[in-house]
C-alpha cells in the first residue's frame, strides 16, 4: 500500500467519529556510514513508517502513534478510546484551520539520488584522511560518519488541511585525536547541509584537525572580565537558552522575563533575531499541526517585537499562530517551540581584527542554565590573544545571564554558521566573565 492508499484509508476510518481530528503521516529513511583506518567500518540503514492522531471530542484531546501498516487506523482508535474517559476537557485545543497555500520547498536534493554508495563511502574515508594527514601529531580519528536522510511528512485534518511535503538533510561529523609528549586533546565538530553539494567535508575535516591540534597544552586563564568573540557555535548555544523565552507557552506559564516588554528595548542595537520555519535543520513549508511557515522578526536591533505562538498558546492569549508547532517525531503531540532562530549578520569579519581579548569557541554544560532567569555557568575552552600572539586555554568557568550578555554585544560578524537550528555569526561582547586561575 503506498503513502497516498495509506493515508485515505486512515482519514475515511477516522470519518464521524470526533469532533475534530487529524492524521500526521512521516516516512523517515537514514543511510549511515562509518569510516575508519582508510575503510569503510560500518554502514547502517534504517527506514521508519506511521502515522499519528490527534483527536478532539467532547472537548477532550487525546493523542496516539502507531507504526502498524495492517491496520494503523484500528490500532489509533483503540488507543485513544481508551484515553478519552480519562482526559480532561480543555476548551482551548482547537485544530487549525485550512489554509489555502504554504511556501515552495527547495529542501530535497534529488541529484544525491543519482550519487552511488560507493562515491558516499568514499567521502567518509576522505574526511578521515584529510584529518590524519592535516598534522603527525594527530594520532586518531573517531566517529567519522556520514549520514543521508529523506524524510516525508503529510498532515491532513477533519477542518481541511491537506499538508505533504519532503526533504533532505546530510550530515558529516568526526573526532580528532592530537598528541604531543604527555599531552592529549580532541576536537568534534559537525557540517550539515539539505544539499550534499553543501556539506564541504574536507574543509570541515581541517578545521577539525587544526582545531585539536592547536589546542594543545591549553592551559586556563586568570579570573577576570575579558572583552572578546564568542564563535558561532558558542552563541548558537547561548542564543538557545534564550529562545525559552520567546514561547508563548512560558509566556502563559509566567516563565518569561520578556512577559510585557513586547516593543521595548531589551537587548543591544547590534542584536536582530528572526525565527524561520524555513532555515535551519528542521526547515519545512509547514510547522508540526500545519501551518505555514513564516518569518518571524522577535528582536529588531534590540527591540523585543514578538512571541512566538502555536495554534494551542494563541488560543489561550487570543493571538494567531506564527507557525511555531514543533514535532519532535511521532511519538509525541506537536508543541510550542522555536523552527530556526538565526542572529542577523553585521557587515564585517570580526574574527580578522582580533588582537587582544579572548575568543570562545566551544561551551560545555548550556543544558544546566536556567532558562527562566538567564543564568548560566558553563565550562569553556578557546584561545586569548595578547598583541596578536593566540594561546589556547581550557579548564574554565564561563558565567553570566543571557540577557544581560545578549544586552553587552558590540558587534555581529559575517560567518553565519547553523548548528541544528540554531545559528549565528561571531559575536563580539564585553563583559565575559571567566573563573580560572
């Protein structure tokens, strides 16, 4: 049975049966290969089907998956009848609409289609001779991998909405090992692109490599408050932590900062933000219940213009939904959430002008930061520079508030790089403050 059969034997048995309901169809196929001493290691497929209801009755929402391909419409409605008796009723969980048209998608590469397995395999051996051979002093390489996913998705619902779309995402990834003498280090990082014409390994494999090598025999810094660049990784990070309090769900929740200051200066005048459900890793023309993807200004040099809603939080504060319904798979209901937040680029390459200061590049431990209040402190590790001369450091405390570091940037850079979908070119902040030596 294909997609199309699959589909509309689902939507015609779901027929009558609720007030309102709606199908989400995703087909998720993911090659992976491994390389590994000048070989091909590994090299895994996968390939996940089904579908998931969202249904209203009586004002009771109730959600269910299922990857059965027998009989996926029985199988949903058995689960969620057994959940109806017991899920309260919340007057404010409306599907969507229909909505007459949503963007063009330029997000699935059908020339890598015609690229054979064989030229893929050899594009992972590639990225780990290219580390291997950057510097003798890299003495190994790990998780070298390369990654191929095609996904489809498809949303229809009982108000109308009829929602299908594909794309594709390649991934390549690997760890450096650098020695010399006693010392050990290792450097991981991670290029993806919807195009594998987009992924430039082999630049992404020296970057790697210089990287680990250059860090060796970091050593930390004295305590202080440094002026310096954070790299786009480190504020892709730092810029997630903060994405918590555009939700409209934490703006209902109380859980925001932000709560009243939408036209109010909030940030510094070098800060524009914008949330696109069409950039970044989890672009799509529509978000997670069907709506169509927009544009989002919520930070316009360092106003604070805008939450971000989906259909559920816009109903409870009598607002629309930007298209900010995020899916985290099948196995979960849609929810409030940010698609690809990205700071705006300033007009000049920051990193080029560096003389003294320090400049961060990777973070460790923005999982632990309080994403109501800003706080965080984190473990960082980069280099400072005196007159010119860069030496690395690690084994320090990088500490603050993402407000007030987000209100202390002088400057945005040009290399705008998204890490998942998040993204953001250098930025250049006063006041970092380390605990080192």
């Amino acid at each position: 049975m294909n997609k199309n059969d699959l589909i509309n034997m689902v939507m015609e048995k779901l027929s009558g049966r609720f007030d309102e309901y709606e199908l989400f169809y995703l087909n998720e196929r993911e090659k992976k290969i491994e390389a590994r001493d000048g070989g091909v290691s590994a090299v895994e497929m996968k390939e996940e089907e089904g579908c998931a209801l969202r249904a209203v009755k009586d004002a009771r929402p109730v959600f269910a998956y299922t990857y059965d391909r027998d009989d996926p419409a029985g199988k949903l409605i058995a689960n969620v009848e057994v959940l109806l008796p017991v899920v309260e009723k919340d007057e404010s969980y409306i599907l969507p609409k229909a909505y007459a048209r949503y963007q063009q998608s330029d997000l699935f590469d059908t020339k890598c289609l015609a690229v054979s397995d064989d030229e893929k395999k050899a594009l992972a051996i590639d990225v780990e001779k290219t580390i291997r051979e950057y510097d003798k002093r890299i003495v190994a390489v790990r998780n070298c991998e390369f990654q191929q996913i095609e996904l489809e998705a498809a949303i229809e619902s009982s108000k109308g909405v009829r929602a299908r779309a594909v794309k594709t995402i390649f991934l390549c990834s690997a760890l450096a090992v650098a020695k010399q003498d006693d010392e050990e280090v290792s450097w991981y990082d991670w290029r993806w692109s919807h195009y594998l014409a987009g992924v430039d390994s082999k630049k992404m494999g020296i970057d790697i490599a210089e990287k680990a090598v250059s860090m060796l025999f970091a050593k930390q810094i004295p305590t202080g408050t440094y002026e310096g660049i954070l790299t786009p990784r480190a504020s892709a990070d730092l810029l997630g932590i903060l994405s918590e309090s555009f939700l409209a769900e934490n703006l209902f929740k109380d859980k925001t900062r932000l709560k009243g200051k939408e036209g109010a200066s909030c940030f510094a005048q070098a800060v524009t933000v914008t949330d696109s459900g069409m950039e970044g890793l989890d672009a799509f023309p529509f978000d997670g219940e069907g709506v169509p993807s927009g544009n989002n200004v919520v930070i316009d040099r360092g106003v604070f213009r805008t939450f971000l809603y989906d259909v559920y939080f816009a109903n409870k504060l009598g607002k629309a939904s930007t298209g900010n319904s995020v899916r985290g798979g099948l196995k979960s209901p849609p929810k409030c959430g940010s698609r690809g937040m990205a700071i705006k680029t300033g007009s000049s390459d920051i990193r080029r002008t560096m003389t003294n200061g320090i400049v961060i590049e990777e973070l460790m431990g923005t999982h632990t930061a309080n994403a109501i209040t800003g706080d965080f402190s984190v473990g960082a590790v980069g280099f400072i520079y005196r007159s010119g001369t860069k030496e690395p450091f690690q084994g320090v405390m990088f500490s603050g508030n993402v407000f007030d570091l987000f209100n202390n940037i002088k400057e945005a850079g040009t290399d705008i790089t998204y890490y998942g979908s998040f993204g953001s070119p250098s930025l250049y902040v006063e006041g970092l403050k380390i605990s080192g030596t």
